[in-house]
C-alpha cells in the first residue's frame, strides 16, 4: 500500500530519498511515495507531488533533473514541459509526476495506483 516517506525517513534507495528530500527542499506539495517493487515493471517507487503554479512545477521538474543527474543517477527524461501542468521525470527507478492541482485533481493517479483498494498517504502540505 503506497506510504507516506515525507517524514524525513529514509529508505534503502538512495535515488528515491534524493527525490524526496529535493521536493521537500523545493516545497512542494502533498508528496506522496507509493512503492512499486515487486508489483510494476516501471519503477521502484512512484512519486506524485503538486505545485502551486506551472512556473513551479516546471522549476521543480528542472532542478530535480539537474540534482538526480550531478548525483550520478543517470540521464533523466523529462516530458511535459513548458506547459507544466503535468511533468512526468523519468529517473529509473523512480518515476515523478508533478502537477498543479486541479490537473491532479482530475487524474488522481494516487487512486489509480493504489493496489490495494485503500487511499495512498499523503505528505506534508
């Protein structure tokens, strides 16, 4: 069931804790981690987060790139931009959405997502 890591715990991913610790850093909004492995090829964790603004978003999109990048993650795919009202970063093993709020509002990945029936956990706001 997808869990709430925004407490400042760790995981045993480095990339995962880095992509955490970056959108806390950058403010963003009702983080929320759902683990994936061993139940979706697509990645270890799936992350979802808002932005007030797409100039937030897309800020949010480009740092975390840069950060997952210099940190020796690899190359990171970014899809959505400029519009940033859905930005989609590819890092691997952790997949990011980031979205204004209405726009995830309407997609509710997070129910989507959930394999187990019950509502995934929500960070900090």
């Amino acid at each position: 069931m997808p869990h709430d890591t925004t407490d400042n715990a760790t995981t045993d991913h480095p990339l995962h804790d880095l992509v955490m610790s970056q959108l806390d850093d950058d403010q963003a909004q009702e983080i929320v981690s759902i683990p994936l492995a061993g139940k979706s090829s697509v990645a270890d964790f799936m992350v979802i987060a808002s932005g007030r603004s797409t100039r937030q978003v897309a800020s949010m999109a480009q740092k975390l790139a840069e950060i997952v990048k210099q940190a020796g993650h690899g190359p990171v795919r970014i899809e959505g931009l400029p519009a940033a009202d859905w930005v989609l970063i590819d890092a691997g093993d952790v997949v990011v959405h980031l979205f204004r709020p209405e726009v995830r509002t309407f997609y509710n990945l997070e129910r989507m997502w959930s394999f187990e029936g019950g509502e995934a956990h929500q960070g900090r706001a």
